[in-house]
C-alpha cells in the first residue's frame, strides 16, 4: 500500500506547530464583544435576586443577561447522536444553581476589563441550601439537587429525581450468587477512581457572529459541530437551518469537547445584540466549571474455578454525575461494556450501577468513558484473583481472556472478530522483562523495584448508532475534495481519512484537499468520539472513494470508447488494459464538468457499524518504590496494542503514549480536591499536577497488528483504548513492591507511606 | 503608555496600559502563535526570547519589555520551520496548541546548552507541558534535531 500503512505526517502539522493562526481565538474578529460569566459561590442556592443597575451602566457593557432572559427549554450539553440519552436537565441559566461555578449571569462588553467589572456591580441575593457533596450520601439525601418538574429524557435511563439518581443501569445473565458459591476462589474489593480533569492546552472557546443570511455562525473549539448545532437549536429555539457550526483547529479535547462549555452563551448574546461575540473560558473555569471524568465507587466481586477460569463476576458502581446529567447514563454503561467482554469464560455476570446528581461540577465524556474506571476495578481485582490463586498475572488473563469467533455472556451473540491480545501480552512480557523482575527486586537500602500489569479494551464506535457520511468529488482541475464531518482536533484524522482515500483513488494526498467539520459544508458525522472516526468515519471514506473510483473508471471507459472491464487507473490518469489509449484525470475532469460531460463525478456513501470491534492494550509497568518516603518512580511503562491495521503509525505512536501519559497522571498525580463548601480547590496548574516531561518515566509502545474484517483495511480504534491501563498497572506495580493496595487514585507518595505504616 | 522595543529585529513603538501582560500585548499586535493555557505560570505556552533567553511573556509586564528585544516563532522561520519539519514527522505536535512555545525552548536550548544529555534536556523543557503526546515523540524529535543519542 502506498498511503495506508505509512507515517505520513499530518497535514496541518506544519501550521499548527510554527503557530499559524488557525484556532478559534485567531479567526476571531476584533471586534468581537467579549463575554464573561457569572457564577454561583454556593454549591446549592436558589436566587432571590438579582440587581443589575450598576453594572449595566457601565460605558462598554452591550448586555447582561439573566435567567430571566432565557428560552424555558431544558436541553443537554452532551453530544450524543440524537435522541440523546442524557437527561433534558438544564437551561441555559437557572434561578438554581446547582455548583460552585454554575451560571448565574452572562455579561458581555466591549472589552474584558468592562465585562469584569461589571461583574463585580452585579448584585445577587441567594437562598443558601443544604447541597450533596459526597455521592456515597446521594442517594436519599434530603436535598434534591433537580427539584424541577420539566426536566425529561428521550427514553428510560432509570432517572429518579427524588432520589437523586441520574440513571440507573442493570445487567444479569446467569445466577452470579449460585455460582461465586460453586467458585473455589472468591475475591472482592472496592475501588475509587477520581474526577480527572481533560486540562486540553486550548481552553473551552466560542465565538459566534451572524452572517449576510441573518443566520448565527458559531465558531466553535468542539469535537462535535452536528451535536453543537442540535444543542444550540433546542437551547436557543431556534430552527437548526438558521445555525453553522464550524470547527476550526483544535487545541486538544480528550472527549470534553464531546460536551457544549461556552458555545450557548456566546450565541445567546449574539442573537440579542446581533454582534459577533467571544468567550474564552481560563484555566480556572476549564477545571472548575465544564466537565471532568465520572468519579466512581466500583465494588467488584470476581470467583474463579481453581485452575484460575474465572467463572462469576460481579460489578456495582456509583458514579458521581455531578450537577447535571451529560453522559450519565451511557458512561455508566460502558464501564461493564468495555470490561467484561475481557474475560468470557465467565458463567453469570452481574451489573449494577447508578449514576447520582451532585452539587459538584458536572462530570462528562473523557477519553475511555467508562472503561477506564472499570478497568482500574476489574484488572485489579483480576491482579488479586491471580495472586490468590498463585498464578502468574499473564497466565491468568491468557487463560480467560476472549478469542476471534468466540462471544460473551453480555455480548448477545456477537462474535469477536479479531484480537491479538494474546501477543500483545506475551510481547509486553517480553518487553518489560517480566520473568526477571515479576514481582520484585531491592535495588537499594530502602529502594524496591516491582512490576504491574493489565489489559484492557474499548469500542471502535458506536454500533447501530454512529453513523458517518463522506463526499468525494474530482474537481474542474483534476484534483480531488474529501468531504467529511469528522472533527480532527490534533489527533491526525483530517490525514488518516486522507490517506484512505489516496489508496483507494491510488492518487498522491497533495491532490487531496480536505474540507471538514462545518455543518454547511460537510456530510454529516456525529463527530470525534467513542472511538469512531478511523473505523466508522475511514469506513465511510473508503466506500465514497471505491463509488467515486467506479465512475471515473466508467466515464474514462465511455470516453475511450472500450467496455468498463477494459479500462484501470494509472497514475492520475486511466489507461486501456493495452495500454494503449489513457485520459488523465484532468482532461476527464474537464470533459466531465466543464465540457459535453456535464456530471461531476462524486463518490457519497454512509456507514455505520453493526458491531464495534474491541481494540487491546497490555501495559506493564515498572516502579521503584522509596520505603522511607512512599515516593513513587514510574521506571518503565510499555503498552502493546492491538489496534487492528495502523493506518499511519506515528500518528497512533503519539496517540498511545499520550493517552499512557495521561493514564500515569490519573494514577499518580491528577487529585481532585473540594473544600467543605463544595468548591473546587484544584482549579489550576500549580494545585492540579498533570505529568510534565520529568514524571512519565520512559514510555514504550509497540504494536501487535491485527486484522479486524469490518474495519477500514483491517483498522480498529485506538483513542481511547490506550488511556485505560496504566491506573491498575501501577496500583499492581505498587503493591508488588512495598504491599500497599491502595484503591483510591491517585496514588499518592503520602498515601504509600501511611499504607506501608498499617 | 509608550515603550520602545525590537521585535523580531524591528524597532517598533507601541501604546501599552500599565497592567498589561507582554502576552496580550503581543497577540493584539498580530503575533498569533503566542498562545496562553494556564494563568499561572505553569504551562510554557506563551514562552518567547527577550534579549535571546526564554521567558514566559505572560508573567511580563509589557513595560518591563521596554528597550528589550523579543522574538516570537514568526522571527524565526527558518529555524522554527527546521525543527517542526522533524517534530511534525514523528507526530509529535498533536493538536499543536503548545508547539510554538515549546519551539522557541528548544531553539533556546539548542543555543545554550553544549551535547546535552537526556536528562539535560528533559530538565531545560519541563516548564513546556503538553496533554497529548505524552512527551515520548517530542523527545525523539529533538533527539534527532541535536543529533544527540
């Protein structure tokens, strides 16, 4: 293959690395209002009033806006493919206010020092209430963080708003009680994974305008311009045809740009004022008052026969919501469906789970979506399971884990269809040295050096949900436009799609031009989530390109005056099987478009996956332990992954060392922190630490290619995936050095050393 | 206020306020690759040279940039262009928003230290965060840039 299967660098990399202005904030006009928020310093607080007067005289303040100035529709900002499963559960400014930091005014002014000063004048009298802070107490507590009658869903996600619940989500197959007592090992323990936070290097950011139509155009810093464009619609009432979205450069997401953070209120003020406007969210506004991960109590009960098959597993889970609903029911979801497909010789399976209303920053999409939380739950209890048993850590999962052609309890029947699991474990062992160094060595008076592992999966995709459209059209010149609505946002897929393109048109990718991510312009993609673009979004590319590569063949064959089956292509051209007649690309364009021809040739096609084929990583971790200090020193990590074909490899290099990066910052380093008042009090950089360049240790990466039959040349996803297994591969490396099972990350030198105390 | 500084070998003369940070001041004059993540000083983002050091122009008065020299990534195609090139082919710009402040250290870098070590350059950028790759790629880039081991 002369693209697919190349590192072939990203086609704005040039751009964005040099700093071009291609981001949100650059393609802003200067005139651009700026707008500011107000928000609740109560965690829960109903206002009484507010007072306006001073602020609003102000010279350079254009408006502020209450919820008194707001559409009574409640929406969701997460974006999800319609109908939504979040809850219908806010409006776009509330006279509740649920969180220190939800929205109580939107203050726009010609510039950010007026626009800040005027929220200082603004006067607001709360009703103080009692709020839930601690999800453990959620359920029963006698504040109720929705009391409102009109929030709603789009159908059953087991939502009790008295209760405090969410959502609710149930799975049983088998008799799980029956069978831990016919086990002869029975493991279980409890695990709290916390609200990491995505902290994307470009902040939250929107800015809108209206254009020579009167329609609103939002510019927005998003993973998902089709789900924006919904949202902005039902938010606003007004019809989705008056609105475009538009995604420009990204700087990072990491799934919290899967949820809307700015985009209403920018578009709000534009449509009162009829101005472009701009909001910026700072540092301290992206961690305290967007989206992080689900924080979550996992109870995980496992059984085993006692040649180690794991036969019985059981999952309970509580996670924290937060204030609002986004995501709620479907990351609940996805923690028993990204994880108990692992191991399918299991005979009963159980899952119970609630998500539960908070008065704390709403939690959302990140970056594994549940499957990392059940991951850190399952592996490690699977890591206890192994010792118990006295069996190597590798052997247990090679004995357990799910084969090409087998199906699992939960699965109804679908059938795996590709997996290297099994290599990337026996290569990872490999790697990391296992025999030598499983479980420890002393490499100093006080200094130990142990090893951990897991294993983990995701999804490519949503099945029978995501669906992907992509257009490719020859132009007048002979070059090509790729169409797509999938959403690059660094991760390289404006590249990857075009390179599947170029193998299938067997064109160079400099003829490519790729127009993406604009709801006027591009088919539509629900956007960059779930694992979908390579497998879903390339699927739907590669059938555009093998329609669009039909008709250029047949119209070259009707110009040269042969049969269809007489013709192939040949460099940007089409030649006779003889060879002896050809037309290049540029004169079929010009006879096809601006001649006798008059048909543009265009390839279109729609795909969406009836499965969502699992991708694999094994990750090993080697940590050196101080006993003096309970300091932990990530030595080694390395991940072997099963992502299917890798369509470029250095972009899915970078991919999995970043997502291993931030997997090792969620173990170590990322603490969430709330005072007693239910404020936020790791909001910035210097409070909350994610991994510089000195903590990640050395990170190793190889790949154990598959070949999974419905994917794109054999491609599966690998986002996601690569974010899930370092939090239990420390935790376990941990253990195997000093003894200290400590299950609430992240895992601190603080908390080794009080463990290594008991 | 009026100060006078050299930007990108120019000699320019700017209206600044008392309060304002050389980070806007720069972005507001059109110098578009100075990007700022973190407003404490943590993120290395806005990093440009004055006087050919490496500073953070967020944690700068624009006064303070008075008589001074700044350059910014647009100062330095060539150089700049060089090593994005090698950054760009592993991958390892992601989403790109840190490049150009991690660009201009490791142009810094390449200017102030001698052969440097793994560890020495690990320890001059770790003021330069990145979310997404990682920082394994970046490593490998200026690896090959410096033609160390």
């Amino acid at each position: 293959m002369k693209s697919v299967g190349h590192s072939i660098r990203k086609i704005d990399g040039m751009a964005i690395a040099t700093g071009k202005p291609v981001y949100t904030e650059d393609l802003a006009m200067d005139n651009a209002l700026v707008v500011k928020i107000l928000r609740s310093p109560h965690a829960y607080a109903k206002i009484r009033s507010i007072d306006l007067s001073k602020a609003e005289s102000l010279e350079g303040v254009e408006c502020i806006l209450t919820y008194q100035d707001v559409p009574n529709a409640r929406f969701t900002l997460a974006g999800q493919s319609y109908p939504e499963p979040s809850p219908y559960d806010r409006l776009i400014l509330d006279q509740i206010v649920r969180y220190v930091g939800d929205e109580v005014a939107i203050i726009a002014a010609v510039d950010e020092k007026t626009a800040l000063l005027a929220m200082k004048k603004i006067k607001v009298e709360y009703e103080v209430m009692e709020p839930v802070l601690d999800f453990e107490q959620a359920i029963g507590h006698s504040s109720v963080v929705h009391p409102e009658e009109d929030s709603s869903c789009n159908f059953e996600i087991g939502l009790n708003k008295e209760k405090n619940i969410a959502s609710s989500y149930h799975e049983e197959v088998g008799d799980v009680e029956e069978e831990f007592k016919r086990c002869a090992v029975v493991v279980e323990d409890v695990y709290y994974p916390q609200a990491q936070a995505h902290t994307m290097m470009e902040t939250y950011r929107a800015f809108s305008y209206l254009d020579h139509t009167g329609r609103l155009i939002v510019v927005s810093s998003t993973q998902v311009p089709f789900h924006i464009r919904r949202q902005l619609a039902r938010a606003l009432q007004i019809p989705a045809s008056k609105i475009r979205v538009i995604k420009p450069r990204i700087g990072g997401g990491f799934g919290g740009k899967q949820t809307g953070a700015g985009d209403v209120f920018a578009a709000l003020v534009t449509l009162k004022t009829g101005k472009p406007a701009l909001i910026i969210y700072d540092r301290k506004e992206t961690f305290s008052c967007t989206t992080s991960r689900h924080a979550m109590r996992l109870r995980v009960k496992l059984g085993a026969d006692q040649d180690g098959i794991i036969r019985a597993i059981d999952m309970q889970v509580l996670s924290d919501t937060g204030a609002y609903g986004e995501h709620a029911p479907t990351v609940l979801g996805c923690v028993g469906h990204y994880t108990l497909p692992l191991y399918n010789k299991t005979r009963a399976v159980r899952f119970d789970g609630y998500a539960v209303y908070t008065n704390k920053m709403p939690a959302g999409a990140f970056r594994g979506y549940g499957a990392t939380q059940g991951t850190f739950a399952l592996e490690s209890i699977v890591n206890k399971l192994a010792e118990r048993l006295k069996l190597d850590p590798t052997e247990i999962r090679l004995k357990n884990i799910s084969k090409v052609g087998e199906t699992f309890l939960t699965g109804q029947g679908v059938m795996l269809g590709s997996t290297s699991l099994d290599q990337c474990i026996l290569r990872g062992k490999e790697l990391i040295g296992w025999d030598e160094k499983f479980p420890r060595r002393e490499v100093g008076p006080n200094k130990v050096r142990a090893v951990g592992m897991a294993i983990t999966m995701q999804g490519s995709g949503i099945a029978n949900i995501g669906t992907a459209s992509a257009e490719i059209r020859l132009n007048d010149d002979g070059n090509f436009t790729l169409l797509t609505g999938a959403t690059d946002m660094g991760t390289g897929c404006d590249t990857i799609l075009s390179q599947m393109a170029a193998e299938i048109l067997e064109i160079p990718m400099e003829i490519i031009i790729v127009n993406a991510g604009d709801t006027d312009t591009s088919p539509y993609d629900p956007g960059s989530y779930a694992s979908s673009t390579t497998y879903v979004a390339g699927t739907a590319v590669v059938k555009a390109a093998e329609e669009l590569k039909s008709k250029i063949l047949a119209q070259s064959a009707a110009f040269l005056g042969v049969t269809r089956g007489d013709v192939e292509l040949n460099g940007l051209a089409v030649r006779t099987l003889s060879g002896n007649q050809e037309i290049s690309f540029a004169k079929l364009a010009e006879l096809t478009i601006l001649g006798t021809g008059k048909l543009q040739l265009v390839g279109y096609a729609t795909h969406g996956s009836e499965v969502s084929p699992p991708p694999y990583v094994a990750g090993f971790a080697e940590v050196e332990v101080d006993r003096e200090t309970g300091k932990v020193e990530l030595i080694d990590y390395v991940a072997v992954i099963d992502c299917g074909t890798v369509i470029n490899p250095n972009l899915a290099r970078i991919q999995a060392e970043g997502g291993i990066a931030q997997g090792i910052g969620m173990a170590l380093y990322e603490q969430v922190r709330y005072d007693e008042l239910g404020k936020m009090a790791t909001n910035t950089f210097m409070q909350y630490k994610i991994p510089t360049r000195k903590d990640v240790g050395k990170v190793r990466i190889e790949f154990e290619a598959s070949y999974e039959p419905t994917g794109p040349f054999g491609a599966k996803s690998i986002g996601e995936v690569v974010a899930n297994t370092p939090p239990p591969a420390i935790s376990h490396a941990i253990y195997n050095a000093v003894g200290v099972r400590e299950n609430h990350l992240p895992i601190t030198p603080e908390k080794v050393f009080l463990g290594m105390q008991k | 206020m009026q100060i006078e500084l050299t930007i990108n070998e120019k000699a320019v003369k700017w209206e600044v306020a008392f309060d304002e940070l050389l980070a806007d001041t720069l972005r507001s004059h059109g110098f578009l690759s100075i990007k700022t993540a973190c407003d404490t000083s943590c993120c290395g983002l806005c990093t440009v040279w004055i006087d050919g050091k490496s500073r953070l122009s967020c944690s700068i008065l624009s006064l303070q940039a008075h008589g001074k020299k700044i350059t910014t990534i647009e100062g330095l195609p060539k150089e700049a262009e060089e090593f994005a090139q090698i950054l760009s082919a592993e991958g390892a710009e992601q989403c790109g928003f840190c490049s150009p402040g991690f660009i201009m250290s490791v142009l810094a870098m390449k200017n102030e230290l001698v052969n440097p070590s793994e560890e020495e350059i690990i320890h001059y950028l770790t003021g330069n965060l990145c979310r997404c790759t990682g920082y394994m790629g970046q490593l490998r880039a200026i690896k090959t840039f410096l033609g160390v081991v």
